[in-house]
C-alpha cells in the first residue's frame, strides 16, 4: 500500500468529512477538536514552564524537585497524549494538503527533538537529582515576618502552603531556620 493510497483512504473516511464539515451540523468540528488540541497544549507547556521554572530555582523553592516534577510529569504526558489523539483527529480533515505541508511534517521533527532531549535530561541531570532537589536554599523569611500582624499572616500562608505541597502544616521551627520544610 503506497502512501498516497493511505492518504486517499484518509480523505475519503466518515471522520475527514465530518472534519471538513461536509454533514449537516458538523461545521463546528474542526475548531471544537482544535480548541481541545490547544487545551491540551496549554498544559504541556504549563507544566513543563513550572518544571523548568522550578530548575531555574525562580518557583517553589521549597518543594523538592524530585516532588514538583513526579507530581507534574503525568500531567504533561497525558495532555501529550491528549494533543496526538485531537491533533491525529484534526490532521484527517485535510490529510491531503497536510501530508505535503514542509512546516507540518518539521512539527514531527522537533516533537522528536523534543523527545530526545527528554531522554538526554533523564539519563544526565536527572540521574542525580536526589543529591541536589533538596539543598536548594528556603528563600530567607522577612524579618519582620517573625512578628506581629505580618508574622500571623505570613505563618498562616505558610501553613496553607505546608498543607497545600506537603499536605501537612509547615513546621515553624524549619521555617525559622530557612530550612526545607
Ligand atoms: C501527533 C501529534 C500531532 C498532530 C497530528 C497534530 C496535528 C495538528 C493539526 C492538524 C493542526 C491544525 C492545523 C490547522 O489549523 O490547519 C494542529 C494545530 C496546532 N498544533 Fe498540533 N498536532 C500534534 C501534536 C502537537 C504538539 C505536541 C504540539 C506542541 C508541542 C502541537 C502544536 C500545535 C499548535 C500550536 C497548533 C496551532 C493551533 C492554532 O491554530 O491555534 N501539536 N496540530
């Protein structure tokens, strides 16, 4: 079976033509299916933008990396997977016109690019992430976040975020120290 005749078998599916909108009712498909693509891209990227942040030691300071990045990489896949299913959905509609697109087909190529350097983190830095996600500095607390009305709102905070991360309140005197809590 040549590429081509895939191509034309796509084309000619029950599923393009709804993508192109060629029943009744359908013409809403395309940008429904594109806006859960882009949803879905929306998380990739937010999730890995709070990972890299996280790296860069800009957020969540306290949280160890190790925690941060298994709580947010099932996110990340799974909204990935959630873009090749609509995005695989999507390229149906105009199959002819994408399977010849130059900028569709290098898409391909940097989610690979993509892919590898997931593979080159995992196997470098990250092979030895126990011995530096948690010895990054607690930022300082304020001095005068110790007392008064400050220091009851600022250790509220601290407490919610203590439950929020670890779901357990903050302990005050790792807080004090500028310790990890
Ligand atoms: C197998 C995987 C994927 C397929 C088959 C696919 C296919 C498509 C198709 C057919 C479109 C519509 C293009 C048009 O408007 O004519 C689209 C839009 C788009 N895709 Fe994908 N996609 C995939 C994965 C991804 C991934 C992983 C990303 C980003 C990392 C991505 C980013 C985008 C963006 C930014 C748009 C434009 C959305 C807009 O028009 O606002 N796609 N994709």
């Amino acid at each position: 079976m040549s590429i081509d005749s895939i191509i034309t078998a796509i084309h000619d599916s029950t599923l393009s033509a709804i993508l192109r909108g060629d029943f009744p009712g359908t013409e809403w498909m395309f940008p429904i299916i594109e806006t859960l693509h882009v949803l879905c891209l929306t998380i990739v990227f937010g999730t890995i933008a709070m990972v890299d942040m996280r790296l860069l030691g800009l957020v969540s300071r306290q949280t160890p990396f190790t925690k941060l990045y298994r709580e947010l990489i099932p996110w990340t896949w799974w909204a990935f997977a959630g873009a090749v299913v609509f995005g695989s959905i999507l390229a149906t509609g105009k199959i002819e016109d994408y399977a010849y697109n130059l900028q569709f087909l290098a898409k391909f190529v940097l989610m690979a690019l993509a892919g590898a350097n997931m593979v080159v983190f995992h196997v470098g830095a990250y092979r030895n992430v126990a011995s530096w996600d948690k010895v990054v500095p607690t930022p300082p607390r304020a001095p005068e976040a110790d007392q008064g009305r400050v220091g009851f709102f600022a250790s509220g905070a601290d407490r919610c975020g203590g439950r929020l991360v670890h779901g357990r309140p903050a302990r005050p005197e790792n807080a004090r120290r500028g310790r990890l809590l």
